[in-house]
C-alpha cells in the first residue's frame, strides 16, 4: 500500500489551464458554482495517481475508472494504491492495483483498478 501526497485543488487557474489542455472546457469546469467553486476535471483528479506510478517507474496498460463523486476548487484529495498482484517475468513485472481517491472528508471521490508492468 501507498499513499500519494494529499493534492489541494485551491488554485482555480489550474483547472482553467487544464481545460485548455485538454479542450474540456464544459460549463461545469469554467463557471463557479454557487458556492464559488469550479469543479475539477475527472481526468485531472486521477492524475494524483501517476505521481506514484512514477516513484515506481510504473507502465500502465489499462487503466478503469469510476467517477464516485464530483471535486472542487478547494478540496484536498489522497490516494491509495493497493497491489493486488505482482509476477515475475523475463524482463519486468505484471503489476495489478487498486485505488481509491478520498476528499478531506474521507469520501470516496474516484475508485478503480489498473493492469501494467514494471520493468527490471
């Protein structure tokens, strides 16, 4: 088990210039809600993940998400991996994981699995 380092989504500049990035520029991404708040790209919450993956030089082949809630500007998000398997083979390893994204209310916001390698 692993924890990614909490992410903070406070800037709001950030999900503006992901929705540039990414030509996601849908209403609910680029208007404040009535609490003032943009709600962060789905895409961009999962990313917290692929810090970790890095630590671990982590290849992701397949990648399911499900989207359990929404996150705004000013949620901090943690992330989880688990292993659930491991497999030598010639060269690298076949990695399968599980992960859980939870809001600084200890709500799950996105779940899922990935399927991949890591290389010796």
């Amino acid at each position: 088990m692993q924890s990614g380092c909490p992410r903070q989504y406070s800037s709001p500049g950030r999900i503006i210039k992901f929705a540039e990035l990414s030509g996601d520029q849908g209403r609910h991404h680029m208007e404040r809600d009535e609490k003032g708040r943009l709600m962060v790209h789905g895409l961009l919450t999962a990313s917290i993940g692929t810090k970790i993956g890095g630590d671990l030089n982590y290849i992701a082949r397949e990648m399911v998400n499900e989207f359990i809630r929404p996150v705004f500007t000013g949620d901090t998000i943690t992330c989880e991996l688990i292993l659930t398997e491991v497999e030598q083979m010639e060269g690298f390893k076949k990695i399968a994981l599980k992960f859980v994204y939870r809001n600084q209310k200890e709500k799950e916001v996105l779940i899922g699995t990935s399927h991949g390698i890591i290389r010796d």
